[in-house]
C-alpha cells in the first residue's frame, strides 16, 4: 500500500536528518569530546533517535465536535458559509501562541512541501477560524496539523464544525489531485475511536489513520456537496 511505503520513507528521510544534525554539532561544538566517543557509542545514539521516531510520530488531536454543513453558530444553531484559503505571510502576525494559538504555524508555513490553509466565514473574511497543513503524497494528502482558533475551543466555544470542515477541504484536495478523496494523519491513540466513529477513518498500521473513498464522500456530501460523487 501506497501511505505505508510513503510512511516507511519518512521515517528514512527523518532518520538521515537526524544524523546530520547530530553530526553537524559533533563536529562544531564538541570535537574534543567526540574523538573520545567510540563510534559504537554514536552509532547507538543514532539508532535510539531512530527508535524514537518510529515509535512516537507527530499526533494530532482534533476534535471533531459536528459535522455540519459548514460551520454552525454554538449558541443559534445558525449555519453559516465558509471559504478555505491559503494562509499567506501577512496571517502569520496574529497567528502567535500571545494569541492563544498553539502550534508554531510559521514553522509550517515556511515548509515548501506543504500548503497552511485557513478556514473563514464569506462575511468575516479577517477572522480565522481553523488552520490546516497538508502534504501532496504519491496517491493522497497528509494532514500534517490541525487546529481550532482559540475561541473555537472548550465549552464557551462559538462555532462548531471547524476540524470537520478544515478535514473535508483535504478530502476535496485530494479528489482533485485524483487520489479519489483518500487523506491520511496520525493520530494520538485515544482518539483512534473517536475518528473511527466521526470521521470513518481506518487505521492502516498501529499509528496511521485513513479516510478511503467512501467516508471522504460523505464529508464532501456535507461541506463541499458541489464536488462531484467520487466513482
């Protein structure tokens, strides 16, 4: 399968990072100690980076609290209509941890393999709702990161929809790569039910979830009901 042999390369590509990395400060900041250091010993170190990258992936920990047609008002039940657009430089200076982001989304924008998407209301185009990263893979889309606005967040939040929504573009994205509307995330584990039942995702390997063409249709049915049924 196509996302495990895409999984299995980065693994490899974050494992040969790691070695330069480790290689690079050996060499500028530790070279005395580094001559005493068996290269048993490193390469072990190395292995151990290895192990921890194949063991504990980047997990994603949405909430998929509605899925709705949009996005709907908490408080009215009012659904209201929504554009997804790429994320550009200017966005960046309001989407800081002061105020109350949690990811470092610049990181993630200044990746060249991926796109950083955001979610916003037709009639309030200066206020971000979501952000979304995505990857183009051989044969799907990745979601890389996934985040709610701060005042989408908890019980006081005002909207509800927006993982729901921000998930259904990477869907729509996919369809339109051709990949028949297959994206892929990892998940943290306590939450692999909780996108089995919301989103219809399967898990491929015991840290990858997928969502196939069929439950990638029911999201497209109820957030982008333009796109044409997948065959």
């Amino acid at each position: 399968m196509s996302l495990m042999r895409e999984r299995e390369r980065e693994r490899e590509r974050a494992v040969r990072h790691l070695i330069i990395v480790i290689s690079y400060h050996i060499s500028k900041n530790c070279q005395a100690v580094a001559k005493k250091i068996p290269r048993v010993i490193i390469s072990d170190a190395i292995f151990l980076f290895y192990l921890i990258c194949y063991t504990f992936p980047m997990e994603l920990d949405f909430e998929i609290d509605k899925i709705t047609e949009s996005i709907e008002n908490a408080e009215t039940g009012e659904t209201l209509d929504t554009l997804v657009l790429p994320v550009t430089s200017a966005d960046l200076k309001e989407i800081t941890k002061k105020n109350g982001w949690l990811f470092n989304w610049k990181l993630e924008f200044a990746n060249p393999e991926r796109q950083v998407y955001k979610l916003i209301l037709e009639k309030e185009p200066k206020v971000i709702h979501g952000l979304l990263s995505l990857e183009r893979k051989e044969g799907f889309i990745l979601m890389h990161l996934i985040e709610n606005s701060p005042f989408n967040i908890g019980k006081g939040k005002k909207y509800l929809g927006v993982c729901g929504n921000l998930t259904a573009y990477g869907c729509k994205l996919s369809k339109e790569y051709g990949f028949n509307g297959v994206i892929a995330f990892d998940p943290k584990i306590s939450l692999i039910e909780h996108y089995k039942k919301t989103l219809g995702a399967v898990l491929i390997n015991d840290r990858r979830m997928a969502i196939f063409d069929k439950d990638a249709q029911v999201l497209l049915d109820k957030y982008f009901p333009e796109t044409e049924e997948l065959a």
